[in-house]
C-alpha cells in the first residue's frame, strides 16, 4: 500500500479499512518481536531469578542506547511520508539514506563505551550481586546487535513512511526466528553449540539482526519496491541529515528520558528486593503483547498524518489520527481484560518462585487497567510525530513520567513506606496525564502548521 488518499467523502469504513491495511503489519511485527521475547524470558527463567532480573536490567541498558533508533525512525518516517505525500519519491529515498548514513556512525559511536564500561554500567541499577554478574555479561554481548538494529530500525521506518508495512514485517519475521533458534541454541547448549547461558540469548540476537539488517538493504534494491536506495543516496547529503535530527531528535531526547525514567523507577522497585525486579520485567514481557495495537495504530497513524499532510489535506490528516485511536483504545481494553483475569496463570509459565509471581501479578494488573490510556498515549503520540510535532510529546514525558510517576513512585517507597503494589500504581497517574495532554493538543490543531 502506498499513498492513501482520504477525502471529505470517505466514509468512516473506508477509512477503517485504511487505518488497519496499514496497522495489522505493524501489530504482526511487533508482535512476533514481542513472542520472541516471551519465548527468551521463558529460556531465560529456567537459569533463574537472577538470570531473570539480569537480562532486564541489561535490555534497559540496550534501550537506552538505542534511543538513537527511534530518533531516527521518527525522522525518517515523518519526512518519507511528507515527500510520499506530496509525490517526491527522490526525496522521500534520500532521507532513507541519510539516515541509514547517520545509524552506522551513531551506533558505533554509542555501543562501543558501554561495551567497554558494561559492569559499571549495570552496577548503577543497584542490584544484587549475581544480577549485576549476568547483566554485565549479557550487556557486553548485546551490545554488537546494536549497529544491524539501527539499520533494521531506519530501513523498516522508511518503508512505512511511504506506506510498505509487509516487508518490514516480512524482515522481523526472520530476524525474530533465526533469533528463537539461535537463542535454544546458544543459551542451553544445543545442536553441538556452547551453553553461554545468559550471553547465548544476546548473541542470538546480534546474529539475527545481521541477517535482517543485510535482507533488508537488499530489499531496497529490488524493483518496484516502495524505495529503491542507489549510491547516491548514500553519499552524505548534511542539509537532509539535518532535517531527519531536526525532527527526530526531540524523540531521541524524550525516548533518553523515558529510559532513564525507566531505570529510576526500576530503582525504586529495587528497594523492594530482587523479587520486584524480576516481577518487572516479567510482567512487562507479557504486557507487550497487549500493546501491540497502540504500536500499530501508532504506525498507522503517523504514516497517515504524514501522507495526508504532505497532500495538503489536514482534515484528513485528524480524521485518520482520531480514528486510529479509537480502535487501538478498543483492542488494548479488550486486552487488558484477559490479561487482568489471568494474570497468575500467565505468570506461573515464566517462573515458579513464589514471590516474583505475587509481585508480577500485581504489577501486571495495575499496567491491565491502563490499557486504555497506553493505546491513547502510543497512538495519539504517532500521529503527532507523523505530523513532525516532536517537542510536545517530549514535554508530555517530563510531566507524566517525571512529575507523575517517578513523584509518586519516591514518594510511596521512600517517604510514605507503602507496599510494592502503590510503586505500581503510580504509572497511572503517568499514563492519564500523558494521554490527556495529547488529545488536547491533537484537537488544538497546531500541529497542522509545523513544517519540517
């Protein structure tokens, strides 16, 4: 699918039809990226809570650095969709090239110290001795899929800017089986290859996003693809390299702040023992799979705004934001019903100590009951990035997460000396605000202007 044009006179089905031609590939390859994870965590928790709690901590580590990626994609996307829009595919294939040019050296530049300092890194979470072994180990090895990431990341946010979310899905598809094979492989010791343990499920990482990096360009390459990527593309070109920054680097700075709030709040659960550590990323493991509506209406919806804007129809451009929202807040709610009624059982496939399923359970019920806001919160996000709107969903982050939830979270552990399950709680009052200032602004219509 490529540009989509929405009028005064398409219905409400047609354009729900729209929406989810574009969304239902995105969901499927968050989707799969998110089983693969499921099916890691539950490799992972056969080494135990201490494997556990050390491959979370060490995927923090890995998110913080690959902020960059999502600074970029934001970028990238935003800008292809304008061009797709206005019928400048040259163009819209340039910033693809930038911004692969501007993924090599940014990962390399990242990676490389946090290859180097990786204990003293996972030393800052305050953790357990024997967590801070298994997150060193596991954050050293991790580290060399960082570079085929980005390059994954640039080339999958392209294509959806100009409307191509099959092949995007087609690539995270087998990255994600090569990396469920490799990982059995390598964390257990299987098919004549070495048990690394904790290192096995990195390493089967790094391999599988090699292999998608490299079918990736080679998919830019093929005729009749939505971009072609030529040499050209790739020779620096600074005032577009600019524009993608431009765009992109507030998400880049609000996606770093997101991540350090993610540690700090990690932190604080760690005050509450090592059992709360494995609770939390078990329970965000298992959450991620009823998010994917919010990451792909998210996608939908910046595509949408994107194309639609640089056509010169920013009615149709809201139209498509509003309706991506409600469907995506319909699917997650449904979600997090199920996942509220089962959240035990669920838990009980990961893990069998009993304390990390009471604090995971309780963590998983309080993140069910925010479905509604996640979904508005992710999709109502994109449709502002799609639009170029980058710096308010970056205010919207210090204000919900810093004032809200990183506030009460302290104030609950630390001051008021309350149970693990208010800790929880907190990211409610994060997700509410969030929501809430994004809607407000999508109905203000500034975003309407920006140029970019």
């Amino acid at each position: 699918m490529a540009y989509a044009g929405i009028s005064p006179s398409t219905s409400r089905v047609d354009l729900m039809r729209i929406i989810w031609a574009l969304a239902w590939p995105a969901i499927m390859t968050f989707g799969l990226e998110s089983l693969v994870g499921l099916i890691d965590a539950l490799m992972v928790g056969r080494l135990g809570a201490a494997a556990v709690a050390g491959v979370g901590v060490g995927t923090q580590v890995l998110h913080a650095v690959a902020v960059m990626n999502m600074a970029l994609a934001t970028g990238t996307v935003a800008l292809v969709a304008r061009h797709v829009g206005a019928g400048e595919r040259q163009v819209a294939e340039g910033v693809v090239g930038q911004s692969l040019y501007l993924a090599v050296v940014m990962a390399l530049a990242i990676s490389a110290p946090v290859f180097v300092w990786a204990p003293e890194v996972v030393a800052l979470f305050r953790v357990e001795p024997a967590v801070q072994v298994a997150g060193a180990e596991f954050t050293r090895a991790i580290m060399f899929a960082v570079p085929p990431m980005a390059i994954v990341a640039v080339i999958s946010a392209g294509l959806r800017g100009a409307g191509d979310m099959r092949t995007p899905l087609v690539i995270g598809g087998l990255v994600n089986l090569i990396n469920v094979v490799a990982a059995y492989a390598l964390i257990f010791g299987k098919f004549g290859a070495p048990a690394l343990g904790v290192r096995g499920a990195a390493v089967a990482s790094a391999l599988a996003f090699v292999v998608g990096a490299g079918v990736g360009l080679l998919a830019l390459r093929r005729p009749g693809a939505a971009l072609r990527l030529g040499r050209r593309h790739l020779i620096p070109h600074f005032a577009l390299a600019r524009r993608v920054v431009a765009v992109g680097g507030p998400t880049g700075l609000e996606q770093l702040l997101m991540q350090s709030g993610f540690l700090l709040y990690l932190g604080i659960a760690a005050h509450y023992g090592t059992a709360a550590v494995a609770a939390y990323f078990i329970g965000v493991r298992i959450l991620a799979l009823s998010f994917l509506p919010g990451f792909g209406f998210s996608a939908a919806a910046s595509t949408l705004v994107g194309q639609q804007l640089g056509a010169g129809h920013p009615d149709g451009a809201a139209r498509s934001a509003w309706e991506a929202n409600r469907l995506a807040m319909i699917l997650m709610s449904a979600a997090g019903i199920l996942i509220f009624v089962f959240a035990r059982p669920i838990v009980t496939l990961f893990i069998d100590d009993a304390a990390v399923i009471d604090d995971a359970v309780s963590f998983m019920h309080v993140l069910a009951l925010a479905q509604p806001l996640m979904a508005a919160d992710s999709t109502l996000g994109g449709a502002l990035r799609g639009a170029g709107d980058t710096r308010f969903p970056l205010l919207t982050v210090i204000a919900g997460f810093y004032g809200a939830r990183l506030g009460l979270a302290w104030l609950s552990a630390y001051v008021l000396d309350w149970s693990l399950a208010w800790v929880w709680g907190a990211l409610l009052g994060d997700y509410l605000l969030r929501a809430g200032l994004k809607a407000w602004r999508l109905h203000g219509g500034r975003w309407r202007q920006i140029r970019v």
